[in-house]
C-alpha cells in the first residue's frame, strides 16, 4: 500500500481554525465591573464604556469574564444587554430578548457562540433575588463559589459560550 503525499487530512497545526469558526483573533475581551453599592455587575467589550462606568457610577472593575466578537460573524449570535432601572440590575441573554417585566433593551453587548462546536465554553447565568443581581462567569470554580460560598446566586443557566479569556 502507498501513501499519499498530496495533503494530509489531519490539521497542520493544535490551532487551526476549526471549518465555518471565527479565527480567535478576532474576539476581545468581556470585560466585568461591579458596583458594591447598587450591588449590579456590568459587562462590556468597550474599555471607554468600561472607564465611563468606573470613573462616574462607582463601579470597579473585576476579572474578563472570557472573550466575544464585536461584530457578527457566521455561528454567532447577539448578546444583548437589558436593563431594569427599577432593581438596577444589568440583565444580558443570547435569545430572543422577550423584555422580562421591568427590563428594556439597551444594545447589543457583542457575538457569542449558541453552542461549543467552535471551541466556546459555557457562559453561566446566575442570578441573586437577595439582592437583585445577575451574575456571570464562563469557570466553574467561580460558578461553584457563587453558589455555596454565601453570596446567594444560584445558576440560571448557559447563557451562550465564549472563548477563553
């Protein structure tokens, strides 16, 4: 039996992309920031909006909470960021976003993946009634603390998934 030498159907390198995926490259960080006050976490890909809510709402900026597109690609859906003045509380889906009671759309925070097929991993939803706050995070050590390490927020659920931060 011969070999062929025309090309090679295994990939040439780990990284490359996967068929019909957006090149990693091309997503930026998700940035997260939490107001102790009004007890809200807010997320963004824009650093000038990220600063405009640390310098002038009280908010201080935590961990990425992993990377999205800022434009859409193929495979990717939106994710939107609602808002509910009432509770201030930031609300963010990658569905249809059926307006829970109180909250009204507010933009389209970025792109995220529906499903893991190009390597995203799970965004989880979390939510606090306590204080009136959702939560997100793409670990599963934050997630597990969130959840049993007194600060009362229990998963929601996936939200979406993106890629590593």
């Amino acid at each position: 039996m011969r070999f062929s030498t025309s090309a090679s159907p295994w990939p040439l390198s780990p990284l490359a992309p996967k068929a019909n995926c957006t090149p990693a490259s091309e997503a930026v960080p998700l940035l997260r920031l939490w107001n102790p006050t009004i007890s809200d976490h807010f997320y963004t890909t824009s650093f000038a909006e990220a600063n405009s809510f640390i310098n002038g709402g009280g908010y201080v900026r935590e961990r990425d909470t992993g990377r999205i597109f800022t434009k859409q690609f193929p495979g990717t859906v939106p994710f939107y960021r609602l808002y509910d003045p009432d509770i201030t509380d930031h609300y963010y889906t990658s569905t249809d976003p059926l307006n829970p009671p109180g909250f009204h759309v507010e933009t389209i925070t970025g792109y995220v993946y529906p499903n893991s097929a190009c390597g995203g991993i799970p965004l989880y939803r979390m939510w606090s009634s306590s204080v009136g706050d959702h939560f997100y995070t793409e670990i599963s050590a934050e997630l597990n603390s969130a959840e049993h390490a007194g600060q009362q927020y229990t998963l929601d659920h996936v939200d979406g998934y993106v890629l590593p931060a």
